[in-house]
C-alpha cells in the first residue's frame, strides 16, 4: 500500500490542492481539500463514490454509474486514476465530471494516451494537455493548471 500527502498549486490562477491519497493495488482512497479564489472545496474519494462539498454551498455524493471514474474540475490527483489503474495505451474512457464550484455533475469522454517517460497525453473533447506522472503514478504536472510542490 501507497500513502502519500500531496500538494499541488495553480498555474493559471492561485489555487491550492492537498490531499492525502492511500493506493493499494489499482485502487485509490483519498481526502482532500481545494482552495481557489473565492471557494474551498472538501472531497472524499473511494472506488466508488465521490463525496464533495463547496464549504457554505452545495455537496455531491454520487457513485460511478456506469461510467470509469470521476474527474473532479481542477484536481490533478483525480487525473491520476486511470494511470494508477495500469494505463499502458491509449484509452478511452468516460468520466463522471464535477464542475468547481457549481458541483454540477455531467459525463465526459476522455482519452489518456501515454507519451513515454512519465508523460501522458489527456483530451477531452477539444481540449488537450499533457500530464506528468511519477514512478507511483500521481500527477506531478498538468499543463497549463498545476504542478506538485510537495
């Protein structure tokens, strides 16, 4: 089993993320906490469930319901888990997406398509950037939207 606190902060404006992450196998638990400008944002994340709540605005609690995984707006960690899963190829996959801080939840299609060298090419829809992972499988860098600093 894996247990890392990770950090990350915002590139394109000033955003915090902190989460402690536990993986065992392919499967990923976490606790977290976003802070952007005008919202905080708390999450739990299990195999299976999403729990979110905007700190004095709305919550979420939803499950996969048919789709891969969740994409919570703005979280690199959540970007993580289709590589912690074994990503080895390019792979589509339809995501349980949470928008922040609205909590509005839609499905998105998603491609992750590994580049070499920890380097994963993510698209969705017309939108595309390219992720940094490490040896365990966490994002280390999201182009254009964060880097780890711890």
């Amino acid at each position: 089993m894996i247990v890392r606190t990770l950090v990350w902060s915002g590139l394109d404006e000033p955003r915090m993320e902190i989460a402690r992450a536990e993986v065992d196998g392919a499967e990923l638990r976490a606790r977290g906490t976003q802070i952007g400008v005008a919202y905080e944002l708390r999450y739990e994340l299990e195999p299976d469930r999403l729990r979110a709540e905007v700190v004095g605005g709305p919550t979420v609690d939803l499950g996969l319901e048919g789709t891969d995984y969740f994409d919570l707006a703005f979280s690199p960690l959540l970007n993580s888990l289709p590589v912690l899963a074994g990503l080895d190829r390019a792979t589509d996959f339809v995501m349980s997406f949470v928008g922040v801080p609205s909590l509005e939840v839609s499905r998105a299609d998603q491609r992750y398509e590994p580049l070499g060298d920890g380097v994963v090419q993510f698209r969705s829809g017309s939108f595309v950037a390219k992720l940094e992972f490490d040896d365990e499988g966490f994002v280390t860098r999201y182009e254009g939207l964060a880097e780890r600093v711890a």
